[in-house]
C-alpha cells in the first residue's frame, strides 16, 4: 500500500515530515494558531533514513520563522513543505538558526530573564548537541526538546 | 575618534584594547588632578544616577565621588527598599523613567545580565557597576589601572586569581582584559568555585595563558600578582556548601614570608577573612590604594561616556 494512501493528501497547507519519532505531539504544541484546521498526525511511519519518524500535516497553515526555529530545535532533520493546490511549492529542511528569540528558557536562576516579562535570547553556540547562550547572562543551556533545558 | 564610541559599558568586551589604554592614560590625568588638589567644572550641569539594587559601599561612593570632583550631581538610591522595585517595579520600567532624569546610569543589580537588558531599553549611557555574579568592568578597570601604577605595565605578567572564581564577578571581568593583553593567569580556587567555562570560552581568541590549581603555596613563588577574593556568600544556594569552602585561602604573616617581595596583593573589597589585618602594613598588600583608584579611573569613564 502506497504512503499516500495511508496518510490522506492535503490541497493547501504544510506537511512537516522526518520529525523526529515521539516528537510529534511536542511539535504540534510550538505551532500556534492550528485550532480550527485539519491536522493529521501519523506516529512512528516507517522511514527508509531513520527507520522511524512521525509526519504532521496542517491544512492552511503555514509556519512563522519563530515555529521554524523551534521545530529545528525540536527535531533537526525535519523537513517542511508547502503545499498549494495539492503541489509542493516549497521545500525546505528545518535549519537550527544561529540566533533564537522567545523560545526556550535561561536554566540560569539569577539570570535576569528569570525575572522580567521579556523574550529570552540565545546565540546558539553548538548545534550537535543543541547549546544555546543567554545573551544576557552570558550562561551555556543544553537545550533537550521533550525534558527540560538542562544549564551546563 | 573610536574611543568615542563607547555607548554602553556592561560587560569588559565591550571595549577594545585602544580604548582601554586610553582609559587608563586619562585616568593618570584624573589621579594627577586629584593629587594637585585642582577642581574641575567639566560635568557642571550633567546628572549620574546611581541605581544600586544591592548594597555597595566603594563601587557607589566611588562613582559619586569621581561625579562630584567632576563638577556633576548625583541621584539615585542606595537600597532597592527604597525604590519602587519594593513594589514590583520592573527593572526595565525604572530605567525607562530614570533615563529622563539624568544624563549617565551606574546600575548594581543582584540578577546577571541585567545591565545588558537595562541597556536594550536605555537612551542614555549605562554602566554597569556589578550584575550579580556576572561581570563588574569598571573595577576591572581600577583594577588594571593598579596594576599599571604598580608595575608599570599591564602585560606579559604573571597574575593568580584566587578565591571564589565562580560566582566573584570582579575576576570574571578581570581575567578577559588580563588574556586581551597577553598575561598569564593562574586560577587558584576549589574544584567547585573554578572559573565558568563561559568566560574561559571567551577569552580562546586572546593572547593570555590560562593555567588552573587548587593550591595557592605551590605557585605564590612565581607571582607578579596575586589577586584574591571573598567567598561570595550571597550568591550560594545552600550555606552549608558555603561554610565549607569558606576560609580555604588565607593570607598572613606566614604566608606572606615566603611571598617574593615584588609580589602585589590586590583584593576589590570587601574581605571577611581571606586577608588577615596583620598584613595590612606590608608595603606589597596594595588593596586600599586599589579602591582608592576607583575613583579616578570612574572620573575617566564618566568623562569619556559623557562625551566631554
């Protein structure tokens, strides 16, 4: 049987593919704005590459740089396509940026962050594995997707 | 001119190894004013706030006193109970008031990074004056200015940093401008108050050498300086880890036998019980001076933020 009968066609939309296994749901939850839209999830497909991955397609939704930054984050050998009148128009691989602003927290407890109703910015200073620089308080976090950020 | 660039100063680099000199060179000229007992008018007309969330007694005074030699004024507070951070007044929302109030900000604030933030929303010039256990460039600079007035060189010298290099905000500001001028340092401290990784990644580029020990009698010997610190009470979680490591280094008469007599002892104050008082008389322990310094290397930084 065909993938593509498996999983159903989507006319206009993103279709986020190779996400990390298990890592579906945690992807769904950085996309904002999906609540009145079509969502197919399909968890632990088979994968020629990885054995395994988890797939998510999103109909008339396509992603800001801030969602493609935290799904690079959350499972780096994502890929994204979008999808118009039932063609892929685009196709992009996810791409751990080298500067991230609102997501993930500071693990430093003095750090200012911590305190004030402002984004949290990191320079990203290693990306295998993810380590990100508050650029505050100049503190290293290990940035681990589905558990805590851990301070290094 | 570069040196006329320096919009902010929150952490030592921010500043190039030229405007450093030229800090320290127009330092020299604040501290021959002082010592010729001449007033100067040059800020006559300018405000400094000084905005210390936590307490201090040289970094604050040092700052109000180079504004006033400088011909300034002086606002601010001295204590964050008498701010309207006691009523949760955010940090940003006190600088976005401040800055309307004076020309130049001297901030000292408990959590790390907060003079880098208090600076995104500043359109006056901040100064950093400690961020928790962060970074404190301007001592930083008295402290290289000491060092310049003592050994009249600030390069290629060997220097040991000792005591509390984890959370002691004044070595982790020290230890980049000594690496950006080719010293070699030597960390002495306990395994769990080392120098942050964070700051050693830092420095990688610089000329300086780094070398790490937990003991301070193996190297005393091969010292040109020897910088120690306080245990950072305030900054430890648990005080029971903080009675632990307490009192780890102390330096005495006995110690100080065996120190090589062009050795400096320099401390950025305030001791507990790392330096004992028996010493203070001996011409190598040079800490008081060291603060005194503050306050023309201050004159320096204010005149040269202000763009006068």
């Amino acid at each position: 049987m065909k993938k593509e009968q498996k999983i159903r066609k989507i006319i206009n939309g993103t279709v986020i593919d190779h996400i990390k296994p298990d890592c579906a749901i945690k992807v769904l939850s950085i996309l904002g704005n999906i609540k009145d839209e079509c969502v197919i999830i399909c968890i632990n497909a088979k994968s020629k590459k990885y054995k395994k991955k988890d797939i998510i397609k999103i109909e008339n939704k396509f992603l800001k740089e801030k969602e493609y930054n935290e799904l690079a984050l959350i499972s780096p050998n994502a890929t994204i396509s979008i999808i118009k009148n039932s063609k892929i128009i685009q196709k992009n691989n996810a791409k751990i940026p080298d500067f991230i602003k609102g997501i993930g927290k500071c693990r430093n407890p003095r750090c200012i962050t911590n305190y004030e109703q402002i984004d949290p910015e990191f320079m990203v200073v290693c990306k295998k594995p993810i380590i990100l620089k508050c650029i505050y308080c100049e503190c290293n976090t290990k940035y681990i997707a589905d558990k805590e950020e851990k301070i290094l | 001119m570069v040196l006329k660039q320096i919009t902010h100063l929150t952490s030592i680099d921010n500043l190039t190894k030229e405007q450093i000199n030229f800090i320290l060179d127009k330092s020299k000229q604040m501290l021959n004013i002082l010592n010729s007992k001449k007033t100067l008018n040059i800020c006559k007309g300018k405000i400094l706030a000084c905005l210390f969330f936590e307490a201090s007694t040289r970094t604050r005074l040092s700052f109000e006193a180079a504004m006033h030699r400088l011909g300034g004024n002086v606002i601010g507070f001295a204590d964050a109970s008498t701010s309207s951070a006691k009523k949760g007044e955010s940090l940003t929302d006190t600088i976005k008031t401040v800055q309307n109030y004076a020309d130049i900000i001297c901030i000292r604030h408990p959590l790390e990074g907060s003079s880098k933030l208090a600076a995104k929303y500043c359109k006056i010039p901040i100064i950093n004056a400690g961020d928790g256990g962060h970074e404190h460039p301007t001592q930083t600079l008295m402290d290289l200015f000491t060092i310049m007035i003592k050994k009249n060189t600030i390069s290629n010298l060997k220097i040991g940093l000792c005591g509390d290099l984890k959370f002691g905000r004044t070595t982790h500001s020290l230890l980049q401008a000594l690496a950006l001028f080719g010293n070699e340092i030597i960390c002495i401290s306990p395994e769990e108050l080392r120098m942050p990784n964070e700051i050693k990644d830092k420095i990688q580029n610089y000329g300086g050498k780094i070398f790490q020990t937990e003991n301070l009698n193996e190297v005393i010997n091969k010292l040109d300086i020897l910088y120690i610190t306080r245990i950072q009470k305030e900054r430890f979680i648990s005080e029971k880890e903080y009675l632990r490591l307490k009192g780890r280094y102390i330096l005495d008469k006995k110690i100080m036998s065996i120190a090589p007599k062009n050795l400096f002892i320099m401390h950025p104050l305030p001791r507990v019980d790392e330096i004992n008082p028996e010493i203070d008389n001996d011409k190598r322990c040079i800490y008081f001076q060291q603060a005194f310094f503050g306050v023309p290397v201050r004159m320096a930084i204010l005149e040269i933020m202000l763009k006068i």
